[in-house]
C-alpha cells in the first residue's frame, strides 16, 4: 500500500511538472534556408500571399490596398498610424498611415512588416509558437519572438527591445562611433575610411558592411581614393539608408540586423568571391556565439565601433 502510494505521488509530480513546462517548438526546417520563417511547411506565402493580398492568406481585412507592397500576406490595416517606442521613448516609431504611403525602402515601413507577425497582440500569430525553434547557444532556453507578450513590454511600447525607427541613427565620429564620413540625417553614405573601421573591415570579413560593393582604392594598380577614404568606398552607397518623411536617413531599421529570408547561413559577395558564414536568428553577419569566438561581439561592432578592439589599438585580432 505505501509503495502505491508513493508511485501515485511520483505520477502527480510528474504531471504538475509536465502542466508547468512551456512547449516549444522542434526545428522544423528540414535544412530550408528560410529556417523558422518556413513556416512549418507554408514557406514563402506565409509573408507573400501571390493572390489575393491578405485575403488570400485567410487574414480578413477591408483595406482595398492590401498587398499592394511585396504581396503582403497579412493584415496591416490594425497597425496604420500608430506609434511604437522601442529601448525608450527617445525612439518612436509611427507607422504608416495606410498602404498607400508603405514603402519597401521605408524605416518605418519595415518596422509595419516585421510588427504584422512579431507583435503579438494586435497581430493574428497564427502557427507562431511565440518563441525560437533555435535553442539559445551557451545558456539555454528559447527567446521571445512576440514582443508584445514579452515582460517588461506593453501594448505599444516596447522598452527592452534595440531601437529601431528614424530616430535610430547610425553616426560617425565621438567615443562610441566609428571614424567615418556620413552617418546621422544625411544624404551622404557612410564611408569607413580611418584606420580602426579599416582595419575592422579586414579583421571582420562577414561585415554587412562587406557585403555591397567595396572597391579598394589607393594601392598599386587601384583607382585613387575619394576625398578623405584610405582603404576602400561602398561604392553602392550605405546599407542603412532608408527614405523617411521625404528624408533619407542612415537608421536601424530589423533588416539592418536580421535577413529574413536566411536564418542559417550569411554569405557574403566581394567581387567574384563569395563566402558563407554560419549563422543564427537570421542575424546578418558570422553569429556563432557557440564557438567561443569574438564573431557575436564583432556583429554587434558593426555598428558600435567605439567598443570595438580596433578602436582601442588592438589592430590584428580577427573573428574567430
């Protein structure tokens, strides 16, 4: 009798355990580059509904305009017009007013894209799990994916989330930017052209700065450099500038660090090279934070050169 009991208590605890675990997705993929965003098979539709716009996704809406932008396939027409702050209320976000003004090129605009999906509340998830099919390397468990639903988040702000926006300009020059021409509310690309970002661009060949067209300049047998580069010119223009209130700015927006549509690998093209680099969370860049490597922080200095070991004289460490 005490033995049944005590296997009764051992079935109860295990149950009450079971009932306590959160559920979270298994990788699904099958090896798709498209990783998470394969949507359990739904794949590139998922996003894009090739007919019908959001209607065409089962996603009702009355905006005569749907899908008019990348055959969106969800419904935007809860987002219009409204403002999201991300890290603070320093970085509002106001989203576009209707489908008439969203523009694929647009800060705000992608914001409206990605938000559609990763909001949570006003957005209709779906299949969505709410959390990474891809375990976090080092110190385990899953992320949030929906930020709304993420503690410490609200409705409509999102305080411990990067910024994103207009306002979250990449700039050049001071303590924690790196030494470059352009950057902040300007027309002009942003050249890395002092030695620390130079040398960072040798150092870190998955860049996404790397990853347009850089042509060297300067050396033997190269076309002379432009006012003030030493070492190289995007000669593509800046990755981040984006058209915003008629003004082109060099901001953060979630593609600037996320390629959605590749959540394993990051390849980047110099001249007739291209090299492919692994990846994690559609991050675009060499992000391996299981390999023990300084290729996570080399990511992140992509932007925040002022951290970075070439801007401290340490000139010839590379990503590992």
């Amino acid at each position: 009798m005490k033995k049944f009991g005590l296997l009764i208590l051992v079935a109860l605890a295990a149950a009450s355990l079971a009932m306590a675990q959160i559920t979270v997705p298994t990788p699904n993929w099958g090896g798709d580059e498209l990783g998470a965003h394969n949507g359990y098979g739904r794949g590139c539709v998922m996003c894009h509904a090739p007919h019908g716009g959001a209607e065409g996704n089962n996603a009702a809406t009355s905006d005569s305009l749907n899908g008019n932008v990348a055959l969106w396939g969800e419904n935007l027409s809860p987002y219009y017009g409204l403002t999201y702050n991300f890290a603070s209320t320093s970085y509002p976000v106001t989203l576009p007013s209707s489908m008439a003004t969203v523009k694929i090129s647009d800060t705000s605009s992608i914001v409206l894209l990605c938000l559609s999906c990763h909001d949570g509340l006003q957005a209709r998830v779906g299949m969505m799990q709410g959390v990474t099919v891809e375990t976090l390397p080092i110190v385990g468990g899953h992320a949030p994916t929906l930020f709304g639903l993420t503690p410490g988040n609200t409705a409509f702000n999102f305080f411990n989330e990067h910024p994103v926006g207009p306002m979250a300009v990449v700039s050049c020059g001071g303590s924690h930017n790196w030494d470059c021409t352009g950057g902040g509310n300007t027309l002009q690309p942003i050249y890395m052209n002092g030695a620390a970002s130079s040398q960072f661009l040798v150092n870190n060949p998955a860049s996404f700065w790397n990853a347009t067209t850089w042509t060297a300049c300067g050396g033997s047998g190269e076309p002379a450099c432009t006012s003030g580069v030493t070492w190289g010119y995007n000669t593509s223009g800046n990755p981040l500038s984006t058209p915003s209130g008629g003004t082109t700015v060099n901001a953060v927006t979630c593609t600037t660090c996320h390629n959605q549509h590749d959540m394993v690998v990051w390849s980047v093209t110099k001249g007739a090279t291209t090299t492919n680099y692994t990846t994690m969370f559609f991050i675009r860049g060499y992000y391996n934070p299981s390999s023990g490597g300084n290729n996570v922080a080399q990511f992140c200095r992509n932007c925040h050169g002022g951290n970075s070991n070439e801007f401290a004289g340490l000139m010839h460490i590379p990503t590992t």
